[in-house]
C-alpha cells in the first residue's frame, strides 16, 4: 500500500510538517508495511518556503535586507534543489508581524527588502521564481520593491519617491532603463488567493490597510496614491493594472508584479504542488490524506486540500480529509475529489484544548491508525 499525506497546517496547533508526520505514524501503527510519501502543503502564505524547501531537499538563504520601517533585517528565502528555482515568501521582507503594533503604518512602510531577495536569487542565477503574497505590512504598491531592482519613480522635480505608500501621489515618472538585467530572463509566478483590484472601495487600501495600521484619513490618502500609481502605468507604460485580478493584493505588490514585471498571479496552493512535483509523487498511490484545522466552505472556494484533492482525482485516487472540525458544508467537497472527511477530535473539549498541538498531533494519529486499520481488513477480505 503507498499513501501520499500532504496536510495543510492547522493555523495555532500545528505546522504542515507535524501534522503530516502524525498521520504518517498513524498509517505506520496500522500498516507498517506501508510506503508513506509526505508533501508539506501550504498555499503561497506562511509555510510556503518550509514546504517546499522540505519537499525538495533544497535550502535556504539568508540575508540582510531593509526592513519594513528602513532599518536591516536578517530575512531568508528557499533554494530549491535544481538550482534555478528560488522561492520567496514577501512576508519575510515586509511582513506585518515584523512592525511592533504601535508603529504601523501603511503611509511609510517598504518593499524594499522583497526587491533584495529577488535581486540575490538572480545573482545565484535562478532563473524561476515562486513569490508568495501575502501578510504584508505595506501599501506601497510594490515601487519600494522596484527601487531594489533598479526601477526609478520620481516626482515633477526629478527627485526620487520616498519609501511608502505616501509617496505614490508625488510620483511623475517611471523609469525602467536601470532595471535588472536578469530580470528579463527570470519567469515569476506569484501565488496569489484575492481578485483584488489595485484601487477602489475593493481595493488594497480599502479592505487591507485598516489592519496594517491606517487610519480612515490614510486610507483614503492611499487610495488616492494607488489610483493616481494606476494612471502614470496606463498613460506611461500603456498597462491597465487595475484591471488585473488580484493587483491589490499584499498592497499593491500583485500590480507591481504583474503590470511591471511581467509575472503570473495563480492560486496558491496548486503552485505549491506544482512545485513539488505532487502529481509525480501520486503515482502508484492507493490513498491521499489531506487536511486542515477546518473543513468548511471556504475549503470548496479554493483552500491547499482542495488543490490536493483535485490533483488526486485526476489520478483515480480516494482523497481522505482529517480536520479538528468538519462544518456541516463540507458535505460538498464530495464532489470536488474528497472521498471521505473525518474529524480527528473523539469528544467534548474546549477549542483551547483541541489546539493544543499534543492533543491534535494524538488525534491526528488515533483517528488515521483507526481508518487504516479498517482499510487495510477490508483490503484482506477481498
């Protein structure tokens, strides 16, 4: 029997990795014959360069980059194995939780750093970039990002913008003669999950910027900033980026990649399996367990074990979903590849208790121990 685990962490209990290796010892306790292949799932978000670092035996780098307020920051992005594909995750350069609460602020934090990480993987010669959005602290539309590569944005007095969302009312001209030379020979692709637009009552101001410190003032200073970033694009460089799905997303930053730099912005989380050589891994398979804190509806509008169901399905599979609740929606995902859900809690428990990662990693365990006994009986009689 071969089974593929790939769970998606359980947010405030357990990373990907653990959960997965739960299951695994489960599978073991029942079927110590088994042959187990574990992918660490995640969907462009946090845990995006753990898993596929991990999935790929590759590495990671660290560096000193500008931090979101300007000051150096120790920040890492995956190598993968091949050599050629670097994956960068913005929130290790810009991320909200980088900015002590009282001193967030949309109007001057920066890109910059995410600029630095992609300009090292180019010089160790990746050629392929993964970019996870995401967590970020910023509404800068991504020019501190840009001014890292090269790009020049200055105002009517030929003066360089400033870092952060702030200096985007300022700016008259784009320049892109300095860009990047690698730049040109680099495919990006952005794991991206909102259809934000740039600018607007949906866009990046307006929905993100309140929780990254902006006041109603600033956000609609922000807004009027990304609104006049949109136009200088259209009328300079002939790009309509508001009209790019997800060109609001991580502040911004879904424009800057799209719109300037030419990237592809795609869920998530069938990037992240993609990169692991998932459908590879699935042949000769008998099982797929995937999972995550919670199986609702908003695991059918797209969530990692949708994906991996998905890919699964293709195949043939029986996809088994393990989750600490399984909402009465779930009921759906029959239909999308999910064979069979369960949930891994055995009886009344406060949800403090259930996320206990002791707890949860023995429930994981129990619960996939007792399918699998019953999986492989059933095996035996025919």
């Amino acid at each position: 029997m071969k089974v593929v685990i790939a769970i998606d962490s359980f947010k405030g209990s357990l990373t990907s990795g653990q959960a997965n290796e739960a299951a695994a010892a489960g599978v073991r306790d029942a079927c110590p014959e088994a042959a187990i292949v574990t992918v660490p799932l995640a969907d462009g978000g946090e845990g995006t360069v753990e898993a596929l670092v991990r999935a790929t035996a590759g590495q990671l780098v660290t560096l000193t980059v500008t931090g979101p307020l300007g000051k150096p920051l120790a920040a890492s992005y995956g190598l993968l194995s091949d050599g050629r594909t670097a994956v960068i995750e913005v929130a290790a350069a810009c991320g909200l939780t980088l900015v002590p609460p009282a001193e967030r602020d949309p109007l001057k934090t920066t890109t910059f750093g995410v600029g630095e990480l992609i300009a090292d993987a180019l010089s160790r010669g990746c050629t392929e970039l993964i970019i996870g959005l995401g967590g970020s602290a910023t509404n800068d539309a991504g020019i501190g990002m840009l001014q890292a590569l090269g790009y020049s944005f200055r105002d009517t007095r030929g003066l360089e913008a400033a870092h952060g969302g702030a200096a985007l009312t300022g700016i008259a001209a784009i320049d892109q003669s300095s860009a990047h030379p690698l730049l040109a020979h680099a495919r990006i692709r952005v794991a991206c999950d909102v259809d934000n637009p740039l600018h607007g009552p949906e866009g990046a101001a307006s929905i993100f910027a309140p929780q990254k410190g902006a006041s109603a003032e600033a956000v609609e200073q922000l807004d009027r900033g990304l609104a006049h970033f949109a136009a200088l694009i259209h009328d300079q460089l002939g790009r309509d980026v508001q009209r790019i799905p997800g060109a609001g997303a991580a502040g911004g930053l879904g424009a800057a990649f799209a719109g300037l730099l030419g990237a592809t912005l795609t869920p998530g989380a069938p990037l992240v399996l993609e990169a692991a050589g998932f459908d590879r891994l699935l042949e000769g398979s008998d099982f797929v367990i995937t999972g995550e804190g919670r199986l609702d509806g908003q695991t059918a509008r797209g969530k990692a074990p949708l994906a991996v169901a998905r890919a699964a399905s293709g195949h043939g599979i029986p996809v088994i979903a393990l989750a600490g609740d399984v909402a009465p929606q779930a009921a759906e995902l029959a239909a999308l590849g999910i064979t069979a859900a369960f949930s891994i809690v055995s009886g009344p428990a406060s949800l403090e208790q259930a996320m206990s990662p002791a707890v949860a990693q023995d429930g994981l365990r129990r619960t996939t121990k007792e399918l699998f006994r019953l999986l492989r009986t059933m095996q035996r009689r025919q």
